[in-house]
C-alpha cells in the first residue's frame, strides 16, 4: 500500500497568528477517512508569528514529538513548572503519561517558528509523564539514516519514545539515495524542503515541499534528492 497525500491535500488552519496545516483530522477538521496511520494519530505543521502563543492545554496518554524546522520555540510545562527554548534542529519527546499541562510560545523578535508536532498512540498507559529534548543540526544529519527518536534510546544520542516508533530526520545534499528495508511496517515520509523522489518495488513517486507518503510494504524504499536544494525529510517507522 503506497498513498502519497500533496501539500494541497492537508487541512489549512489559520488562528490569528498561527498557520497550521493539518495531515489528519484534528480540531474543527473532521474526516473519519483520515483519522490516524498506525499509531500515528497527529502531524501539524505549524508557522507561528513572534511574540505569540498557543495558550495552555492539557494531554494525557500521548506521546508528543515536536521538531522546530526554523526559529525558536519556547515550551512551558506548566504541570511541572518548568520551560525551555528549543532552537532549530531541535527534537523534543512529551511522554504525557497520566497527564501534563503545557504551551508553545514564539519568542518576541523578527523570525517566526515553523515547527511539526506529532501525537503517538502509547504502549502503556497511566505511565509517570516524561520529558526530554535534543538538538540535531542539520549539517550532522547529512546524508544520515541513523534514528533521532526511538523505543530503546540504547547508546548513541537519541531520544527515547513509549512506543515501538523509529524517526529519523536525514538531509539529503546530493543525489547518493538512503534507503529503508521496512519487513511490513508502516512508514510515514514527509518532506519538509526541497524535492525528492522514493521508489518501492517497482513503482517511483515525486514529492514536493510538504508532500507526503504513507507506505505499508514489504519492499526497500530507496529515497533519492532531486532539484537544486537540499531535501529534508521527517521519516516515521511504526507497526
């Protein structure tokens, strides 16, 4: 099964300052046909100007990945009394657990935040809620196929998530393809920049900024740029 959904075909959100596109229902977007991949229940892209916020929400249960693309993101968690600035490149994992309450606020300046922010389905539920973040420059993902967020953090420096979920985050600079051999398992691409083309079997698709291809096969999938530009791509491995 190979579904590639374009750019135009995501839910647009404008609140104000906030410009959100939405791959699956959420909020006020409602369609039962597209509820979830997996345990993949949330991918939003988010463009929030300087100086603004979305205010307070609670969660439980979930697990919330949010990666900053450009800009600067300040996370409060107010259940635990505690806030950071994340920079670009950086990853963050919200293990909600039993429940948090938390905001995500643009700092005051002249640069916006673009950021995505993902929700999970957990293994377990009623756990201890857990934080963490890490940050990932572009230039040490290069050409990278080696996981940024995983179920076993192990050695290495990525971060850990409560559910059987590989991320990687490469940036592809030339035309040398990655590959992924995924045995069955769900892979989500998304392409954040740039312009690229995967093939799986014998079929081959384009992608375009802010395309993106949900896959269930047993075939490798080979990843390849196209254009000018680097792409970069968010890369969800997932039961």
């Amino acid at each position: 099964m190979i579904k590639v959904v374009t750019s135009a075909e995501r839910h647009t959100a404008k609140e104000g300052p906030v410009h959100s596109e939405y791959s699956f229902s959420f909020a006020d977007y409602d369609d039962p046909g597209n509820a979830h991949f997996g345990c993949l229940l949330v991918l939003n892209d988010h463009r929030m100007a300087p100086g603004h916020s979305l205010e307070s929400h609670s969660h439980q249960d979930l697990e919330i990945v949010t990666c900053v693309l450009s800009g600067q993101l300040l996370h409060k968690l107010e259940s635990a009394g505690s806030e950071e600035l994340l920079e670009e490149g950086s990853f963050q994992v919200l293990s909600a657990g039993t429940g948090v309450t938390h905001s995500e606020h643009a700092p005051v300046g002249d640069k916006p935040v673009r950021y995505l922010q993902m929700w999970f389905l957990p293994e377990d539920r009623g756990l201890e809620p857990k934080l963490s973040h890490r940050c990932f420059p572009k230039e040490q993902r290069v050409g990278r196929m080696e996981p940024v967020i995983s179920s076993d953090a192990g050695t290495g420096e990525k971060l850990q998530i409560r559910q059987d979920v590989m991320i990687y985050a490469p940036v592809l600079t030339d035309r040398k393809p990655v590959h992924l051999s995924p045995d069955g398992r769900r892979i989500h691409l998304f392409l954040i920049a740039g312009h690229a083309d995967f093939s799986c079997g014998k079929q081959t698709f384009s992608l375009h900024p802010g395309d993106a291809a949900r896959i269930q096969s047993k075939e490798t999938i080979s990843i390849s740029k196209t254009g000018e530009d680097p792409a970069e791509l968010l890369i969800i491995e997932m039961p």
